[in-house]
C-alpha cells in the first residue's frame, strides 16, 4: 500500500478533527481544507492550504461553490494503476488526493428543531460534501474516504503500522460506509421535501416517498420460530435498542428483542421503583415497590408462572439483593439502567441470563417518531402511542368519588393497560397486576379472562380497580367486574351505550372514569 501524502480536511462536525489532522501532519501529509475546518485547523498550529489557493479558483455564491472543481476531483478519482489517468493528471499538473475527510452540512438535526422553514432547510443542503464523497469511494482501491469522527482513530492505527499507508480491507469499509451515509443524507431530504409537495407553507405530516436507512447491528439467534433467520437494524437514533449493551448471556433472539423493547416501553412509564416482567409481548406481571427488589418480588408473585421464560425491565440499576433474587427463576432476558459491581459478580454465575443495560432510561423518554408495522406490499406508519395525559382531566361518570387509594391504583393500571395487546383489561390493587386479560377477541372475554388468572393466582379482586384500553361496547364487562369486587374502573369512554355501562357501574357501587383516550395495542 502506498504512503499518504495528501488529503483533503473539510468537516461540518469537529469533533477530533484538530488531533487526526495534527497526527497526519506528523506523517508529512500536505492537508487542503475549506472555510471553518481550514481556520480551526490553522489556529491550531497546524499547517493546510486553502483549496481555493490550490484550485486557483475563489470561494463563490456564498460558500455554495468550493470544491466543485477538476483539481479535486480528479485528484479523487484518477486511478493509480491506469497510464491514461497518470497521464491526463500529469498533463494537468493534477496531484493525486490520497485521504478525504469530509462530513456534510447538518440537514437533519436542521429540521429536528421547532419552527424550521423551508428555505433554511434547503440551505443544509450539502453539494460539494456528497460529490467529493462518492468519487472518493468510488476510488477505494487508492482512497481513503473518513465520513465519522469515530473511524479517525482506525485510520491513524494502520498508518502507523505501516509506515503511512491503509489497506485495502478498511479503505473497502470505509467506502461502503460512505455510500450508506450519502444514501441516509438524500433518503433524509427526500423524505423532508416530499412533505411540502402539497403545500410549500405547510408541510404535511407524513412524505409523499418516504426512505429508511437501518445499519445492521446484530444477527439474531433466530427470528420467532428457530426455522427463521433474523437480524436487528437500527435506525442511527441510537435510542430505545440502538443502544442497549449486553453484558453477558446466550445470543438474542428476534423474541428476546421484541418482549425487551415491550418491556422498557412500560417499566419507563413510572417515576416509582417499577419492574414489568412480560412473556410473548404481554406483561404478566407488573409492579412498584419501596425499592426495586421490593417492585421485582410483587411483580413475579402477581403471575410466577407466565413469568418463567420471561422478559424483565427495572427502572433502577440492578444490585445485590436483587440480583441475588434473581438466581432462582428461569428468565431470558434483563434489562436496567446499571448493574452494580456487586449485582454483576453474584449474576455471573447464571451465564446464559442475557443481561442489557440501557445506561440511563433519559434516551428512553424521548417522545414523537414513527411506529412501522409491516405488511405485505409495504408497511403500516403512525406516530408512537405517546401522547401525554393528565389525570386531572379524567372525567368522572359515577356517582361514587375513587378514594385516593383507588386513584392511585386507577392511574397504575391504565399505564399498564396501554401496553397489554386488545382487548385488554387489567386489574390491580396496591401498585400490582393481578389479572391481566390480553388479546380477547370481546372486551367482556377479556374482562373473564383476568378475573380467571387472579382467582388462579389467589388474589381477591375485592376492592381492586379495573383499567379497559377502549371503551366497553356493552354493560357485560362491567357487570363480570361488579361480581368479581372491582370497586372502580378507568376507561376511555365514547360508546353508543356509554349510558348503559356507566348504570351497570351504579349497580355495583363500583366508581368510573373516563380518559377519553384508547390505547389499543394490536402486535
């Protein structure tokens, strides 16, 4: 491989950009740079030459025009190996560019913010950056094109190793890697601008053609049956999985990612200590306790046999009385912001428990995105089911007032509810599940169905709450509640016979309210 001897710096993100640049220098690399990059570097201390001094020709129309020139672009794409290239570049008094470092005007964090007009978005619209890019990866076998700061490091490695040069294995990695980035950048404005195709003053919801750009970050064990091969793509978010680590345990399956991602999305829903344990996208048990082994012990007795196999969310780092309840019950997976030095060496001894982290659940917070669901000939797209809701505007229907303690345990179970597959009903009492009707094809099915699994279970639903994720078509649900001893429900409310249900509520002295908000939950 042969030494580099010039490259060409111009960045709109900086980070590490003076240090790479600095260590290059110290490989005699002769740098050309533009604008702000040029100016960071040069008070640095760092050597460089404007590309207009080395094209001859003057930044233009505001900055638009810089390297769109023959000098650069043939210096980008000459092929080394050809005599008719050498020879046109010799005949022009062309050098040879032999690295780019080049990342491109902030397009998409440009539109992300509140009150961005069309006009300023266009202007993040990168010329130079992406057509300097494409040449030099398209030369990969004698380029070597760096588009993220994270790779600088990498670079400078083989330098190193071999006296200034990189081979042809991270050079093809790094090119595959441009042309994923420059296909994220156009997907991003294409998608933008698509919105404004009706009307240029107000952009629609949803694009006209929209393009996703989701980078490979693990195989998977299998998909949910072992017959089937998967894989996890992230979408660069770096979000919710995008950047959950593992720490030990067995490969993930498709399933163990699809019950982790239902598990976080309810356990992050609470301020309280909270675990939310869930089989087959479901929770089967849910809880919040003093502490988080106090929220895990409730949440496993409200349903300790559809927990075994399970998956199991805590919204608190994860230490040794906890971890040490942990080494008894068969589970597949656990996530935590953190586990402790001390919850780490005691879960050690169960090595196939797949542990995650998340860090922190901050990222976990973040509300607005797109949900994707697909479907043969192409996919379902709707906002996450994140809309915020007060309880203060709940409505009261019933003559009965909920006693504070009901309250209490009517907000728990509808944060629980809105994550359970419709129908869905979910009773509870003290801060836990203990009856969980999920994915009934009729609401009072579902109602039974949970009624069933806490008389199972032993738990007397006297004095317990209900929770509905939609309104109850008929008084039938309200009725299997009364008998059972709910003494309050929450429900959106908005049925044709709302009148109806609210009198079977009356019948049975049972307290109701409505959210005027459903939370069906379909797979």
């Amino acid at each position: 491989m042969g030494a580099i001897t010039r490259a060409l710096i111009s960045v709109s993100d900086k980070r590490g950009v003076v240090d790479f640049a600095r260590q290059l220098r110290e490989f005699q690399v002769n740098i050309l740079s533009t604008g702000g990059t040029a100016r960071l570097l040069r008070e640095a201390g760092i050597t460089v030459q404007e590309v207009s001094d080395y094209t001859g020709f003057p930044e233009m129309l505001d900055g638009r025009l810089k390297t769109l020139h023959p000098k650069i672009h043939g210096g980008l794409l000459a092929r080394r190996d050809d005599p008719a290239h050498q020879a046109d570049m010799a005949h022009q008094g062309f050098p040879a560019i032999d690295l780019l470092c080049v990342n491109l005007y902030p397009f998409e964090a440009t539109v992300n913010k509140e009150g961005v007009s069309l006009d300023e978005a266009i202007e993040q619209i990168d010329i130079g950056g992406p057509t300097m890019l494409r040449a030099g990866a398209k030369n990969w076998q004698w380029v070597t094109v760096l588009v993220d700061p994270d790779d600088y490091e990498s670079v400078l490695q083989e330098m190193r190793a071999s006296q200034g040069g990189v081979g042809s294995k991270l050079r093809f990695r790094l090119a595959a890697k441009v042309f994923a980035h420059t296909a994220r950048y156009d997907g991003v404005i294409a998608n933008h601008l698509s919105r404004y195709l009706e009307d240029q003053e107000h952009p629609a919801t949803f694009p006209q053609i929209l393009t996703l750009q989701l980078a490979q970050q693990q195989e998977l064990r299998y998909g949910e049956n072992p017959h089937q091969r998967a894989a996890f793509f992230g979408d660069g978010s770096n979000r919710g999985l995008g950047q959950a680590k593992q720490l030990q345990g067995k490969e993930l399956s498709y399933n163990n990612l699809g019950d982790s991602d239902a598990a976080i999305n309810l356990v992050r829903e609470f301020h309280e200590p909270a675990c939310a344990i869930i089989k087959h996208g479901n929770p089967c048990g849910v809880a919040l306790g003093k502490d988080i082994a106090d929220a895990f012990a409730r949440a496993w007795s409200a349903d300790p046999v559809s927990a075994f196999g399970s998956v199991i969310a805590c919204n608190r780092p994860i230490e040794e009385e906890l971890a040490q309840a942990l080494l008894e019950p068969f589970v597949e997976v656990l996530l935590a912001p953190a586990v402790t030095p001390g919850g780490m060496a005691i879960l050690s001894r169960k090595k196939n428990l797949r542990i995650m982290v998340t860090d922190s659940l901050e990222l976990w917070q973040e509300r607005g995105g797109w949900d994707f669901k697909r479907v043969r000939g192409g996919f379902l797209v709707q906002d996450f089911d994140d809309v915020q809701e007060s309880p203060d505007h709940w409505r009261l229907v019933s003559s009965r007032t909920p006693s504070a303690s009901e309250e209490r345990d009517l907000i728990f179970a509808w944060k629980v509810a809105k994550h359970v597959r419709s129908n869905a009903i979910v009773y509870a009492a003290h801060g836990r599940t203990l009856g969980i009707g999920a994915g009934q094809m009729s609401r009072v099915d579902a109602a039974r169905c949970g009624a069933a699994k806490a008389a199972e279970l032993g738990f007397d639903l006297h004095g317990a709450v209900l929770a509905s994720d939609a309104f109850f078509p008929f008084r039938d649900g309200v009725d299997a509640a009364g008998q059972a001893g709910v003494t309050a429900i929450v429900q959106p409310g908005g049925s044709i016979r709302d009148e109806e249900v609210i009198a079977a509520a009356e019948t049975h002295g049972i307290a109701m309210l409505f959210t005027g908000t459903r939370h069906f939950r379909h797979g």
